[in-house]
C-alpha cells in the first residue's frame, strides 16, 4: 500500500512548540492547536508546499534564500489518515524510505520510534492485530535541526566549515548547511516514498553473488553467493537453494542443500561474459534468479541482474617529484583511462532529486564518461541510479556521507555510522558498476591542514576503523581508499601533504588555467578539478531580479548564489563572484562591459580551462591515469562550476569537453622553446584505427599538418610536429576514421587574447556559433 501523496501538514516555531507544553501525536491535536496546518507532500519538502500554496516566495529567486534563516527552527508535523484491512494472523512493514531528520513517528498515537537519519529507512514490523480496523493514522514529528544539534558535546577536535558545524553530529546531507556549490537552506521532510506490505514468511535477509576469481586470460572465472535466509519457524530438512543465471549463450546452474540461515556457494564459469565500463567494452548482464525450495515446492525466489566483472586499484603512497608514482584502475585485469565527471545533489530539495536521475545520467552518456564519483557531500544515490550506470558502464566511485570536516569520535557517533555504512554496502555491493568505496571527502586533509599537522588522519576513527570492519564483513572483495585524497602513513611521515600523493583535488589558485600549478602537477590522478562558469543570461534572468541583473560588484544576490549564506562580502564563499570576473581578466585581459559580455566571456573561460584539464591527463596516458572534472550539473540556480546549470542549459564547456572526450582525438601539447608543438592523437578505443587528419590555421587558411596514421589500442602518441614560431596560431584539428568526422581547436596565443580575435577565429574554427 502506497501510502504517498497528500498529508496534513503542521508547521510551527520551536518557540510556539514550546509554549504549547505537550507532545502533539496526532491529527486531532494538531488541527486544535492553532499552528499553520496545510496540504503537504510526501516524498516532499516543506517548503515546496508553502510556495505551492502561495505562502512563500521562490525560495531561489533573488533574495529570498536569506528567508531560509528564519525557518531553521521549525517543527513540522506530517500527519495522514487511511484506510488499511489488515489480517490478525499476518505482519506487516511500515516503510519509510527517508525522513529528513531528527523525527519522532507515531501510528495512531502510539511512539513508534526516533529517527536520527537521513540516509536511513525506518522500517517498523507491525503484526496484523495491532492495526486498528478500518482507519489508521500516522504522525511524523520532524524536529529542527538547529536545536538538535544542541544536544552534543563539540571537542576541540570537531571542526570543519564556517557553515557546517551543526551538521558534525546530526547525519543530515551537508551540502543542505551551507556549501561552495549550495546555499544554506535546512530543508526538512518525508522526501522518499512510504509504504506499507505485507511481510513475506520465507525470505531473504542478504543476498550477494560477486566474482570470486576472474583468470588472467579471462576463460574462466569462480563466482560465490551468499545468502541469509529469513525462514521463519521452518526446518531445515528438504530444504534447497539453486541458483541460475543466464546472459546470451552463456549460462550457470548450481545448487545446495540449506543446514543453516546463512551459507555460501561457489560456481565455476567457463568463458564469461564480461561486465566492461564504457569507452572499453561491452556491459553484459547475466540475469540470475535465486529459488529456495522444499522438495519440489517452490517457497520462495529472487531475481536481480549480475556482472562478471574484478575491479582492482593500483595506487603507490606517494609520487615523486619525477612523476613516479600510481593511482590506476584495473577492470577485468585491464588498466582503464577514466575520463568521469563528480555527481553532487541534483537539487538543493532532495525530494527532486530522483526525477532529474535520467536527465542527469543523459548529459553524462552524452559527454561519453565512464566513471562518476558520488561526492560526500550529499547523500546515496536512489537504486535507479545505480542501475542505469549498471546498464550504461558508468563505474561509480561511492563516498560515505562525510566530507570537509574533523568528525566526531565518539562510540555513540561511531556505531550510528557503522550502522549507515552497513546498510548501504548491503544495499548498493551486487552492482557491478560500483567500482570503490571511498571513506569521505577530503576529510584527511581536513584533519592535516586544520590542526597544522599535529594530527595524523590515520588516526580517524571513523575511516580507519569502523568503514573497514564493515568491509571486511561485508564487501572485502571491493577496494577501499580511507578518504579523497588520502593521506596514509607514508606520505604523513613523509610531510608529503596532498601535493605529493597520486591521487589529488587540483583546485589550486585558480588563476590561469595553464599557471603553473595546474602546468606542474605531478598527480596521477585528479579525482576533482573545476574552473568558473557563468551561466546564460538567460538562466541568471530566472533567479537575479531585474534591479540586481547588473553591475556584479557588491551585488548581494549575485553572493546568495556563489553561494553565500549572507551578502555580506567577508563571508567565507563570496570570493567566487570576482573569480569569475579575474578569470574573464586573465584571459582576455579586460572587464566585461555589460552582463552579457561577461556571461559569455567567462564561459569561454571556463571551456578553454577544462579542455587544458582534460586534454593534458590525456596526453600524458599512461603516466596520468584519469581525471574527474567538477561538475557536470548544478543542483541549484548559481553561479558555478558546473557545465550545465539548473534549468539544463548547457555552457559553453559542455561542448569542449565533449570533443576533448571524443574515444579517438587528436590534442596538442604545449608549444615548446623553440614554438615546436607535438600533435598527439589519444585512443581510448581496445583496437587499433587508421585515420586521416588536417590541421589548419584559421587566422591565415594554412595547412599546418595533413596525413595519415595508425593510432595504436589503448595509447597516445605522436603523429606530427606543428611549427608555430612564425604567427599566433589558431589551429582547427580535424579527423576521420571509420567514415565519421571529428574536430577539436587549440590556440597557440599566451594570455590574455584579443576577444575579438578569439570570437572571430572560433566562429570561423566552428567551435562557436553566436546568434
């Protein structure tokens, strides 16, 4: 029984709250208390419902985000009578599949629980004789958090962001308490679905089939299954488990006699169907059903999909100055080129979040990624999401929910931890796009940069300990790094930082995008790496008013979107409006003359620097490993790194990363001493290709470079050497391979351009179209 839809919703302040001096239950109570009582939502927000109603104002427009402080107080109250026949002899699961946070439930007035969880079900066993006949009631007290998270004990110790300290103890998504990238809003509400069903008798608790073993020439493999049973009162005699799976002509079988509610099997496969990641190989899924029988009777079974696949990590501790070092990962025992893109919250409400999964996954395919990193910032993935990477070959890099910050130690704080990890490593280990677990987001150099070093992040509990026991009991066969980037103890005692590991965040000054922090980066890895980007005029129209459109200094709704809690201008974020303008100033060497200009001046900006990004981790295959830029969608209207904003306009970057990501591309590498610039052709393709290639300067119709070649599998290499001592060049690269045309551009000038140049031999290069 779906029990989503419309619900009463009650909304109060912690001050009215406590002035009325008693719990409220239910319905009754709430509709005779003379609080704000409306229709809500569920899955929803409750601020959502107020601006449906017409008693707020968008919430994203203009300055109506600093309205937000003023609701971080509020009680809410989700409250819905139905009809329900249960059966005395049978239970019954009350399903809540999120509750956004610290809430009491209630069913017909009777305390069923505290949920202290977003990231967790609450899922309550009701036997049939404790429904009431005919009309039931549930009541969902939602607390605010900004009063919760009065209730710890802060240590010197807990730390982390201006904006996030509430959010230490209170497993909330923190992006909601204010980020970089998200405004500050502590929504709250049942923003996933609730249900109730009946309880079958005979089921499963657990259920994991993995590839055991895959040999080196991946004839044959070894699966194993493990199964914990739910048998209710059921004797073991006569019981058995089979097992069959089937993808295309290749096929499974096995069975096992049960002597017990857990157990494990192994089956031996000859020539497999390999699960490959995009860009590599094909995504075969076998499709296994699971049967449990008695004699012949069938009593209970399951169905999911399964990838013959072994995903291994290659990493050392540290890089040396020269460049040696390794942060590699190994699919079927074959090193994969990533080219991924970071996934943050697809919106500030949670609650909208599923409906943009598809769009989202959409604009990834089309950019032709083949790994996502789910940021710690936010919250896990719904099942949908990680199904159509299943499907597509989208590898997932997972992080835990933690991120920026010196979390707590406590064994109270560590076993609700314990308790999320496991139910999400259970929830999300059979999908054989998941590729690594990683223990939080730069909470390791959290801990070295905030205490100066006196701190070792391996000391961290909560990524040394905890996360792995339960790995090590759940998913040991899954690589695990402790935190992005880590720190472990080698490079600790080693005073390397994060500039000296392989695997890094290369966000630096953000400068020139060829300065020399990004020129001279010895990681091997960029598992994040952004530059700004102004959305279209077009975008910014639908969340600045009208009177703050233009100038963008000292404008205040420009910083509520950069994304500042306040307008005040010595706020933490609100530097990310003039990086914008210096960037425009960097490379062109002037300040934009009115709103336009600047919008499109600064998404030429950000093109150029994520093209530099990408095209120089690929060039430098296989010595540099992969790159995951930051970001492919906005989750809210702001200004950004992300290439395509809120309403799904896509920026200029989007289209330069498009053709940099291209499976065979031809790139140039930066111009020597002596102008000499080495025209590489990448191929990301498992065989060889033959192509025919032009390279022609724009700026005076000269063929620079025109011929064949025959690119190796899986490699970067040397195909011609450009002569640009003698102009400016502004090369348009073009190829052709198997009947298909591709283009790429790269432009010898040294910052900053001319802008009229630049616009005149792009558009000629037809790289942009201006209407």
């Amino acid at each position: 029984m779906n029990l989503n839809g419309v619900w009463r919703l009650g909304i109060c302040t912690d001050e009215e709250y406590r002035k009325l001096k008693l719990e409220i239950k239910d319905l009754e109570t709430l509709e005779k208390k003379g609080i704000l009582v409306v229709n809500g939502t569920v899955p929803g927000n409750y601020e959502l419902d107020l601006e449906k109603q017409h008693l707020i104002e968008n919430p994203f427009f203009g300055e109506n985000l600093l309205q937000e402080r003023g609701r971080e107080r509020n009680h809410l109250f989700y409250g819905k009578t139905f009809t329900f026949h249960a059966e005395d002899q049978k239970e019954y699961l009350l399903e809540f599949e999120g509750i956004d946070t610290v809430a009491e439930i209630y069913l017909n007035g009777r305390l069923l629980a505290k949920a202290d969880n977003m990231f967790l079900p609450q899922v309550f066993l009701i036997p049939g004789n404790e429904w009431k006949k005919g009309t039931n009631e549930i009541l969902v007290h939602i607390l605010p958090i900004a009063v919760e998270a009065r209730n710890y004990d802060y240590p010197l110790y807990v730390d982390t962001q201006k904006y996030q300290m509430d959010a230490m103890y209170i497993r909330k998504a923190a992006y909601m308490f204010g980020w970089d990238i998200f405004p500050r809003m502590l929504s709250g509400g049942i923003w996933k679905d609730v249900r109730i069903t009946e309880k079958d008798e005979i089921t499963w608790k657990q259920s994991y089939l993995f590839t055991r073993e895959l040999s080196e020439d991946l004839q044959t493999c070894e699966l194993e299954y493990f199964y914990e049973l739910d048998l209710d009162e059921l004797a073991y005699a006569g019981l058995t488990l089979e097992i069959e799976g089937t993808c295309g002509n290749s096929h499974f079988f096995e069975k096992t006699d049960v002597w017990g509610i857990a157990g494990h099997l192994r089956i031996a496969l000859e020539n497999p169907k390999l699960w490959w990641p995009r860009r590599t190989g094909e995504q075969n899924l076998y499709e296994v059903e699971v049967r449990l029988k008695q004699e012949k009777t069938l009593l209970a079974s399951r169905s999911f999909r399964f990838g013959v696949r072994s995903v291994e990590l290659d990493r050392t501790s540290l890089t040396s100055e020269k460049g040696e070092g390794e942060f590699c990962f190994l699919v079927n025992h074959k090193k994969i080129f990533i080219l991924g893109t970071n996934w943050v919250p697809l919106d500030s409400f949670p609650s909208r979040g599923k409906d943009k999964i598809k769009p989202a996954l959409d604009l990834v395919l089309d950019l032709d990624c083949n790994m996502i990193r789910c940021w710690g910032g936010g919250y896990y993935e719904s099942d949908e999401f990680y199904e159509i990477c299943d499907e597509k070959g989208i590898l997932v890099w997972q992080d835990f929910m933690e991120a920026c910050g010196r979390y707590p130690q406590s064994e109270e704080f560590l076993k609700k931890l314990e308790k999320e990890v496991t139910f999400h490593v259970r929830r999300l280990r059979q999908h054989p796009c998941l590729a690594l677990w990683s223990g939080d987001n730069e909470n390791d150099t959290a801990i070295l940069w905030g205490t100066n070093g006196r701190v070792d992040p391996n000391s961290n509990r909560n990524t040394r300990r905890v996360i792995p026991e339960v790995l090590r009991m759940n998913d040991y066969v899954r690589e695990y790094l402790p935190s992005s980037p880590y720190i472990d103890e080698v490079a600790f005692k080693n005073h390397a930082g994060d500039s000296r590991i392989p695997e890094q965040h290369l966000w630096g000054p953000r400068d020139y995008y060829k300065g020399d922090f990004y020129k001279n980066a010895i990681a091997h890895f960029a598992s994040e790496t952004g530059y700004h980007g102004c959305p279209s005029v077009k975008s910014i129209r639908k969340f600045i008013s009208e009177k703050a459109l233009w100038p963008y200094q000292l404008n205040g709704e420009w910083l509520l979107h950069a994304s500042s809690p306040t307008e005040k201008m010595e706020e933490p974020y609100a530097y990310r409006i003039e990086l914008m303008a210096s960037q425009i100033r960097v490379l062109f060497g002037c300040e934009a003359k009115d709103l336009e200009e600047f919008s499109f001046l600064s998404q030429i900006s950000q093109a150029e620097a994520k093209k530099y990004f990408i095209e120089r981790f690929r060039i430098g295959k296989w010595k540099r490993t992969g790159i995951i830029w930051w970001n492919v969608l906005d989750g809210c209207p702001q200004f950004s790194d992300a290439v395509v904003d809120y309403y799904f306009d896509k920026k200029l970057a989007y289209d330069y990363i498009k053709r940099s990501q291209e499976r065979v591309v031809l790139l140039c590498d930066e111009p020597e001493e002596n102008g000499n610039i080495h025209l590489m052709a990448s191929n990301d393709l498992p065989t060889g290709e033959k192509i025919h290639y032009c390279v022609t300067d724009v700026t005076c119709d000269v063929v620079a470079a025109e011929g064949d070649a025959f690119l190796p599998a899986d490699s970067c290499v040397e195909i011609a050497l450009l002569d640009s001592r003698k102009r400016k060049a502004f090369y348009k690269i073009e190829w052709k391979t198997e009947g298909k045309r591709f283009f790429n551009h790269f432009v010898t000038w040294k910052a900053p351009f001319d802008k009229v140049a630049y616009l005149k031999y792009a558009e000629k290069a037809g790289i942009i179209r201006r209407e």
